[in-house]
C-alpha cells in the first residue's frame, strides 16, 4: 500500500471546541477534508494530469494519452482514505502505485527479454523506463482548498 499521511493536529482546539459545544460528533471534520483529498488526488489522475508539484504528466508512448487513467480496474478507483484520531491516510493498494509515484525501471525476472503486446504487434524488450508521475502529495492550491473546506464544515457544525 502506498499512502500519504496527514496529522490534522493544528485543528484540535477547533474540534476541543466543537466537542464542548456538543456540535462535534464524530470526526466530521477530519472525515470531511480526508475525503477531499481523495477527491483532489482523483481530480488530478482522471483531469488534470498534473503532479502536486504543478508539473504535467507525460503522455503515454503507445497512444499519446495521458498517463494513469484507463477504463476497467486503475488507480482512479482505489484512492481511499481512512481516519483515526486526528489523522488521516489517503493512499492506494494499486500494485503499480509507488512505479507511477517514482517511476521504474522493469527488467526480466526470468528470461532475456519483456514481451508486451501492443494493438495487435508482439514486442520484445531488455527494460522498460516508466517516469515518474507523482498523484499523491498536496499542492499550494490544495491546501487552500482544504483551508476553505476546514472552514465551511466548521461553520456547517455551528
């Protein structure tokens, strides 16, 4: 499993405070932006092809498609997030995961050569570079997101 973790430890006086005001039931709050990060990290796999660093994901070689997003079972889909406390881990147990996050350099385990079948065409090769495309992180423009959410949910609470 591949994930990012986030200690939401500057938010316990607010939630101290919601708690003796008997408004805080739960973890609605940490639940909340947990839950919005997942939402950011899907935006970015399925739209914006962009890395939490604002860099753009290169294209796929075979088809000139963005990179991380296909039909049928892919990392879109298992991005979840997982609360306890005052933290929250947001992460994958996609298989690929950490080769897209830091990218890879696959080679044979057994035999001379990878073989891949593209549209029709056998390929045979010694390695496969895949590049990095970092999906899990929290950009500038995520945080102050998670600094709009924070303060809706609490005005929702009160």
């Amino acid at each position: 499993m591949f994930k990012l973790e986030v200690d939401f430890k500057g938010l316990i006086p607010a939630i101290s405070k919601l708690e003796a005001l008997s408004l805080y039931s739960g973890h609605i709050l940490i639940e909340t932006l947990a839950r919005d990060i997942q939402s950011q990290t899907r935006e970015r796999i399925a739209n914006t092809h962009t890395g939490p660093d604002g860099e753009k994901w290169p294209v796929r070689k075979e088809d000139g498609k963005p990179a991380l997003f296909r039909t049928g079972h892919n990392l879109f889909d298992t991005i979840d997030y997982q609360v306890s406390g005052h933290r929250a881990e947001i992460g994958t147990g996609f298989k690929g995961a950490l080769a897209h996050q830091f990218g890879a350099v696959i080679v044979p385990k057994n035999g001379k050569a990878l073989v891949f079948n593209f549209g029709g065409k056998t390929v045979f090769t010694k390695k496969v570079t895949l590049p990095a495309r970092p999906f899990m992180g929290l950009s500038a423009a995520n945080i102050a997101d998670l600094h709009e959410v924070a303060a809706e949910t609490i005005g929702a609470l009160l």
